[in-house]
C-alpha cells in the first residue's frame, strides 16, 4: 500500500500537469473551427476588400460620382430619420404592450408578424400596393375621388420614405419587445409610491421609466443603427435604388457598383464610410463584451 | 336573478377616467393593428385573388380561390419551374447552417466559457467585431473572396456565408448562458475524472438545451430568410433558393403578381411557425443579453 504510493508520488506532478494539458489541448480544438471561418471567411475577405481598394484613383473617382454623395446623404436621413422615429414610437408601444388587457395579449401576437415572417415577400406585397396603375392604394384614390393617384416609388423624396417605412414595419416589433423586456423589470413598487405621491403620467415616466431605461435605450439605438446600416432588403426590393439611382444608401451601392464592374469603388465606399461605423462598433463591443 | 341585477350597477358605473383610459387604449392598438397586418393581407388577398379579378381593389376577392396555389404546387408557370427544387435547396441550405452553425458555436463557447481557455476573450471580441459588421458591407468582399476560392455558385458558398454571419451572435448567446451554469458542476466532474469531452456531452449539453434551441432557431430562420448573398452567390436556377427566385418574378413587367405573391405566401409560412412554435425560447435566450446591458 505504502509501497504504491511512494511509487505513485514522483509521477503524480507530471500527470496533473498532462490533465491540464490535455484540458488547454480541448480548449484549443474546441475553439478551432470558429476561429478558421473567422479567418477563411471574415479577416481574408476584408483584407481583400481592402487591397481591392488601395488606388488613390479609386476614392478620386468615388467623389466625382453623384450617386455617391446622394446615397451618404441618404443613408444620414435613413439613420437619423428611420432609428429615432422607430425607436421613439417603440418606447412608446412598450408602455402600451404592458397594459394588462386580454386584446392587447392578442394584439401583441399579431404585431410580432412582421418580424416572424420572411422580408421578402412583405417588401414585394408593399411595392405591389404602391404600384401606380393597379396598386392597391391608387385603385382605392380613383374609386374614392375619381383623380389618378401619384406614381409612389418615382419620386425619391416618397420613394426612400416608403423604404424608411418599411424598415420600421419590419423591425418595430423587435425592438418593442426589447424595450418592453426592459420596462417589465421596473419594480411595480416604485410606481405605486409615485401613485401614491400623486405624480402625473408624465412625472412617472420622466423620473422613474425614463432613468431606469436610458441606458437600454441608447444600447437599442446604436445597434438599430449598425443594423440599418446593412439593410439591403427595405431599399433594394422596394425601390431597386430608383429612380435614377437616387435612392441608394450604401448596403445597397456596393452591388450597384458591383454590377457595374467596379469593385474597387465598392470597397472605396465602404471604407470612406468606415470613421462612421467603427465608433459605433467599438461602442457597441465595450458594451457587450463585459 | 336578483343578485345578477345587484352585481350589475357597479360593473356599469365605469368612471369617466377609466373610459376615457380604454378608449386612449384603443386609438393606440387599432391603428398598430392597422398598420401591422396591411402589408400581410395585400400579401394574403392576391394569394387567393383569380388573375383577373386580382387588381381590383376590392377588400375580399368576389370569387376567392385556391387556383395559385395549385399553379405553384404543380409548377405550371415559366417562373415556377423549379418551385419544388427551389424550395428542397432553402431547406437544405438553412438546415446545414443551423447545424454547422450549433457546433461551431456550442465548441467555441464551451471552450471559451466552461475550460477558460487562454486567449478566449480574444477570440469571443472577434466574434462580436464580426457581428457588428454590416452584413451588406461584408458581402461584395465576400462575393469576391468567394470567387477566389472557387466556391462560386455551389451552395457550399452560400451555407459558408451564413454560418460566418450566423456564428457571432450564437457564441455570445451561448457564452452568456454558460457563464450563468453553476462552477461547481465543473468541478465535481473534474474531481470525477471526467475528460473534456465528457463534461461537454454528459454535463454542459443537457442543461444548455433551452439556449442551443434558441440558437438553432436563429440561424435556421437566419439562413431560410437571407436574400443577398443567396443572390450574389447563387446563379443557377436549378441552384438558387426561394427567396431569390421570388425576386426574380420581378424580371419582367408583366410578371404574374397573384402566383408571386401566392408563392411567398407559402415561403413565408414555414419560418413564421417555427417563430411561434419556439417564441419561448427565442425571446428569452435573445432578448435576455441585449436587455442585460
């Protein structure tokens, strides 16, 4: 019995050791397929991307191009525009969804639809409805009042606002929902003392919902925003960056460019727009990475 | 009887504020209702609208029919050749995303989560910084460096795509729930002289079932609903996935709008059940990380 003990002892340091080896070997296989589909399929195309993009002339000829300027403006007003309006009316609907009433219960399940289904074919249902000679909506303006209804998605001003709305049809109920999240764990007690205090339903959102969901909501806001940024769908399906490509924002320029043969402004324009994204995304990790 | 007359009044005498409390209620959720299902009914009413009658702009069609969709099921249209390989090919293709997806996920966040491997912080920021790229920012290089590879029109191109977007938010997903199991099971497995293997299949598997749904949902509905890269990808028609040959209806002007809209009917069906059938799990392990910050 001694006997195998002693015997066991001078072996036993290095056997721990090679169970700890053998855990960080495990570690390391685990971890590896994540990490060789980060570099096969995310740091070697942006690299690419990057090269692709590395001629001066490249930006020289981005910045003569009208259509790029027009689409970074665009993108500002989608962002600016489409986030806040969203966000605004979710924190508003949030308060509605948690009202205790059988038929919001229900409402609640039927507003989750957009986001439940498919963009494709919402997007394809709405451009149907704006079409100008057999669209829903101008069949109802000529049955009601007899005058030809506007040619909806020809006008880029009503067209990227169209886009912008569907953007929100789509994501609304998300981020309702998220926000509701964050109302439901606001202790019931603090709104009953402020009931108590008799504090209107406004002091009770300024001083109570209000503090408790800033930060959820600024955290919501910027995510919307990196988001939105890649929303191809609500503008390409929709308008198909028309009329005369002045309703592009860029995730929908790369492949305007792209199938016009030039790859290299793609990349250029994704990088002129980066100093606005990577703040965002830096952000974004601190955030979450805790 | 009488006591029905006497547990009236007070039900009656709703105070004006409480009124006035429903009807403000109810000016907020007709419109939302409005506003919601506009969109899905157009969608729905040309689904069973006959062809001619479709664009009448009536409320419900005067003879609603099922004919589109009988059309679809038999591929009797020119866009609708491959209905049934087109669909077979956006299974597929979901279906190998959100299983290669769940593995790279579960391994990498076990890795980093459970043995604390050394550089795991690293490689979880990796993952963020991907998922906070744009996806349509990342898919002309993705395009070009897919071409490079080679993988160009096989819809291995595509699954790979997906699972790189898909995987991200899944590890940090699944990282947030791993760090939430109690340390001391590790520990007692340890002591047990469990391999890694076996503390991954016997102890972290079974209790992180209810998050690795809610990944697997994700990537499923994720991959099933992708339009871009299935499009810039994907060329063949024998190749490509519902979603890119519905917009592809759009090619010509007179496309027929009644069989589109009917086939996106159907393609739409199968996501929005399983959304519902697992809302459970998708909203609690989803929204449970972005409401923590």
């Amino acid at each position: 019995m001694t006997a195998e003990t002693l015997a066991a002892m001078p072996t036993a340091r290095p056997r721990a050791k090679r169970a700890r080896n053998t855990w960080v070997f495990w570690g390391r296989a685990m971890v590896l397929p994540y990490v060789a589909v980060f570099l096969v399929f995310v740091l070697f195309p942006v690299c690419y991307g990057l090269w692709l993009a590395r001629h001066p002339s490249s930006y020289d000829k981005l910045f003569d191009d009208p259509i790029f300027f027009r689409t970074a403006v665009n993108t500002l007003i989608f962002i600016v525009v489409a986030i806040n309006l969203k966000m605004m009316v979710a924190l508003g609907l949030s308060g509605f969804f948690v009202q205790k009433r059988w038929w919001i219960s229900v409402l609640a399940v039927i507003f989750i639809i957009p986001w439940a289904v498919p963009s494709i074919p919402t997007i394809l249902s709405v451009r149907f409805m704006l079409n100008p000679e057999w669209g829903g909506i101008n069949s109802l303006i000529f049955r009601l009042t007899g005058v030809d209804g506007p040619n909806w998605l020809n006008d880029p001003t009503l067209a990227l606002s169209f886009s912008m709305l569907m953007h929100v049809w789509k994501s609304l109920p998300f981020w309702t929902l998220i926000l509701v999240a964050g109302r439901l764990a606001i202790p019931g007690e603090q709104y009953e003392a402020a009931s108590v205090d008799g504090a209107s339903r406004w002091q009770k959102f300024r001083y109570i919902t209000w503090p408790a969901m800033r930060s959820l909501y600024l955290t919501s806001t910027i995510l919307s925003m990196i988001w939105t940024l890649g929303d191809f769908n609500s503008v390409y399906l929709l308008t198909g960056g028309g009329p005369a490509d002045l309703t592009h924002v860029l995730a929908t320029l790369g492949i305007r460019y792209l199938r016009l043969d030039q790859v290299d402004l793609a990349m250029a324009a994704i990088v002129v727009s980066l100093p606005l994204i990577l703040p965002l995304v830096f952000f974004m990790m601190k955030r979450l990475s805790k | 009887m009488s006591a029905a007359a006497q547990r009236l009044p007070p039900k009656r005498r709703l105070s004006w504020r409480q009124v006035s409390t429903e009807a403000q209620l109810l000016l907020v959720g007709i419109p939302l209702l409005l506003w919601t299902m506009i969109p899905v009914y157009h969608l729905f009413l040309f689904a069973i609208s006959p062809k001619d009658t479709a664009t009448s702009g009536k409320l419900w069609p005067d003879h609603p029919t099922l004919q589109n969709f009988s059309i679809v099921f038999h591929e009797h249209h020119f866009y609708l050749n491959h209905f049934w390989l087109q669909m077979w090919n956006s299974l597929l293709i979901a279906v190998a995303v959100a299983v290669l997806t769940l593995f790279i996920a579960t391994f990498a966040a076990f890795a980093i989560s459970r043995l604390k491997l050394p550089g795991g912080r690293t490689v979880m920021n990796l993952a963020l910084f991907t998922y906070f790229i744009p996806a349509a920012f990342l898919a002309v290089p993705m395009y070009k460096t897919m071409s490079v590879y080679g993988l160009l029109n096989s819809q291995w191109s595509l699954i790979l795509a997906m699972v790189t977007i898909a995987s991200p938010y899944c590890i940090w997903v699944l990282k947030q729930a791993s760090d939430k199991l109690p340390w001391e099971l590790d520990e007692a497995a340890r002591i047990d002289g469990a391999s890694p293997l076996q503390l991954f299949r016997l102890v972290y598997l079974p209790l992180m079932v209810p998050s690795l749904v809610a990944v697997g949902t994700y990537a499923l509905l994720l991959a099933w609903n992708e339009y871009l890269y299935a499009f810039l990808l994907l060329s063949k028609d024998t190749d490509i996935t519902l979603a890119v040959a519905l917009c592809n209806f759009l090619s010509a002007d007179d496309s027929p709008w009644e069989l589109l809209m009917a086939t996106g009917f159907i393609y739409a069906l199968p996501p929005a059940a399983i959304y519902y059938a697992f809302k459970r799990y998708m909203v609690s392990g989803l929204t449970a990380g972005a409401v923590k910050s």
